[in-house]
C-alpha cells in the first residue's frame, strides 16, 4: 500500500462529523444540558448508536465487560492480527459540550469508512474503541474503560460509588455486564500494534497561533495536594497585627508563592492551580485558626514537577516560619507525564502536511485515555483547534472544516503506519 490515500473530501467530512456529533450530543439525561454519564441509560442509547455507525462503516460491532464499543475491521483476505487502536470517549462531564471525547471515536469511524472504501489491503486490521469512563463524572473511578483494554484494570474500581451509592460492580450487572469477565477485555501486546486518539486541543494555542490541527508530545504528570495551615484563631477587634497567628493570610502568601513557581516554569507548560480554599471558624470577626487548600501542578516532565513540588513545600515553610504558623502537606494524587511516542508523531506530522498544513507539536494539559493505552503499545494523540480554547462547557466548538482535516489527516496516518508495518 502506498502511503498516500486518493484525495478525500474533507468539507464533506467535516460536515459528516458535524451531524453525527449533534445527533450523539441529542442524547442526554437533562433535557435542558448535556449529561451523559457512565453505564446510565443514555450511555446505553449511545453506544448503541455508536455501534450502528461502526457497522454502517463497514465494521463488526461488540462491546466488552466494562461496556466499550470495539469496531474491528480486518482488510480483505488478511487475518488483520496485528491491529492499530483508535479512540477515545462518550461519556460526559455534567452541562457538557458535545466534543470533548465523542470527536475522536467519530472521526476513527470516518477514516476507518475511508480506508475500507479505497480498497486498501493493509497488513494490519483497524479497531475503533468508544471508552466509557474517562471523565471520571460518575464514579470515583476513572479511565477503568481504557484500563480494562490496556490490561491495567484495578479491581478495587469495583467499590467505587456514585453519589446514590450505587457501586461500579452493581452499575455493570445493572447494564447487563459480567465484572467477572473483565479481564478478558485486555489487549493482548502482540495484538496492539498502537493506540492513536483524536481529540479537541482544549485550550487555545491552536487557535492562538493558526493552526488547524497538532501534534501532542506529552500528556502532563499531575500530582495534586491538600495543604494545612494552622495558626491560632482569635477576636478580630483584639488581637493586635503583630501578635496574630492569622492562617488565611499566611495561605494566601502561600497560594502566591505557589503561582510565581509556575509562572516562573510557564515555557516548561508547567501550570498550578489553587482552586479550593476553606478558612475556619469561618466568622466575619474571627482570626483564621485553621486553612485548608489544594494545589493542582501538572508539567510536561516528572522532575521538574517534583522539584515544583518540593520548591512549594520550602517557599510555605518559611513562610509559616516567619508568621509563627504550622503548615503540612498531603498528595493526594499523583499520576506521572506519558510521552508520546516519536515515532508516530512523525507520522502524524507527514499526514497533516500532506493536507497542506504545518501542525505544532505541544503538550496536553489534560489527562486522556490514551495515557493508560500507552502502557500498553506505542500512542500518540493529534488535537483539533477548538473555539476559544472552550472545553468542558456547551460553548465547545470545533469547526466542520477543521474535523474533515483531522479525519483525512487520521486516514493518511493509517495508510502510513500500515506501510511501515510491511
């Protein structure tokens, strides 16, 4: 197979998409906005359509143990063992837009359609996953979807409960789901050739500098942590300015000291968040006794991360020092950077610019299945500009012209990581 398909259209591809997003974004348990949670009955009116699109696409349709759809093309008279991953979500965070995820299960349903219809014969088959739980929007668990594919499932996910307290385990039994059979879900390594996802870049550097579509390097390593600080509570008539103990002031030095380390690191993408403070007693004429806060740091490279880290544990120190104050931290989550793998970035890298574009390569600042598939086999991710850099909100917005670039982008990749599989 050469590495160059024919000429697709891609206005009309884009315009497909487009459709197909709005009838999937139809779907929703609030009338009003869109919620489309986990094993619920409209995850189940989705997968069902997902499925069907999958087969009108030329492929054979199932779902797993843990409620993937898995569309499986195998090229004609091939065997198709080795096979090339491509996916991404259809679950929804609550009042969502209609991108986020289901962008990159549709456009791996398009250009499977147009690898199937050019009558290539490639040396390897093609799977189109539809993950479940990505958004982590029902269940304390997350990723356990791509988990199970990768072989990495934990089986503690199980006891994981909703806001009604219905487990993950009785949630699958309920949507007609073995939780015994989950380890028959995984991916076998010679299996998986690779795992390749598309998906809106979520911020705005695309759009930023002019590009239609890129190319991601890394996703970030996230650690993120509770911070303590206890000094003494007192009367705010009384007790003089040098004599205080005041926690929430010394907090908030600390919170400015934690954003000057990260913008001091911002060519290194490194970000930090504080976005819960908690003061108590809380009264309008106490002195702050005791303030909680959590950070959120995700960087591009795990040592610079754990030195941001430990930067921020020496800056609160003294500061808590110098005000007479306690200060203590807990990391509560910890998940390390995934590099994409190179080798594929070029690939994607050749597939847009045969489309004419010139893509930029950054990182992604948001965690993806693709960073559990990893583990498993080689992955690389391409981001599609969306408007505003908006996400996680119904103003989510990518452009039919630029998703009918990112399906022909995603079929030339195909044609090209088939060649180099012989």
């Amino acid at each position: 197979m050469t590495a160059r398909l024919p000429a697709l259209n891609q206005a009309g591809l884009g315009v497909r998409a487009q459709a197909m997003l709005a009838e999937l974004g139809a779907i929703s348990s609030d009338p009003q906005r869109l919620v489309r949670l986990f094993l619920t009955p409209e995850h189940r009116r989705a997968a069902d359509l997902v499925a069907r699109w999958m087969r009108e696409a030329g492929m054979s349709a199932s779902e797993d143990a843990l409620g993937t759809v898995r569309g499986r093309w195998t090229p004609p008279g091939g065997s198709g063992t080795r096979r090339l991953l491509i996916g991404s979500h259809i679950d929804t965070v609550v009042d969502a837009g209609k991108y986020d995820g289901p962008l990159g299960v549709v456009a791996g349903i398009l250009a499977v359609e147009a690898i199937a219809k050019s009558g290539a014969s490639l040396p390897i088959g093609l799977d189109v996953l539809a993950f479940g739980d990505e958004e982590g929007s029902r269940f304390t668990a997350t990723l356990t979807s791509s988990s199970a594919c990768a072989g990495v499932f934990d089986p503690t996910a199980l006891a994981a409960t909703d806001s009604e307290g219905v487990t993950l385990a009785d949630a699958l039994r309920a949507y007609g789901k073995d939780p015994a059979a989950i380890g028959q879900c995984a991916y076998a390594r010679a299996e998986a050739a690779a795992y390749i996802e598309v998906h809106i870049e979520q911020g705005p550097v695309l759009e930023a500098q002019d590009r239609p579509l890129g190319i991601v390097t890394a996703i970030v390593g996230q650690t993120r942590m509770r911070a303590t600080v206890t000094g003494m509570a007192g009367h705010a008539g009384t007790v003089p300015m040098p004599m205080r103990r005041d926690a929430l002031a010394g907090a908030a030095e600390m919170i400015l000291a934690v954003e000057r380390i990260a913008q001091q690191n911002a060519a290194d993408a490194m970000v930090a968040t504080v976005g819960r403070i908690e003061a108590s007693p809380g009264a309008v004429n106490v002195i702050a006794g005791r303030v909680g806060f959590t950070v959120d740091l995700r960087t591009a490279t795990d040592a610079l991360r754990h030195a941001a880290i430990a930067q921020i544990r020496e800056a609160a120190a003294r500061i808590a020092e110098r005000r007479k104050l306690d200060v203590a931290f807990e990391i509560f989550h910890d998940t390390p950077t995934t590099p994409c793998d190179p080798r594929l970035q070029d690939m994607l890298q050749a597939a847009i610019e045969d489309l004419g574009h010139a893509p930029l390569r950054l990182p992604s600042g948001a965690g993806h299945d693709a960073q559990v598939m990893a583990g498993l086999c080689p992955a690389a991710m391409m981001f599609v500009r969306c408007r505003d850099g908006i996400s996680h909100n119904p103003a989510e917005h990518a452009s039919p012209q630029d998703m009918g670039a990112a399906v022909a982008a995603l079929a030339g990749f195909i044609a090209r990581f088939a060649q180099a599989q012989g």
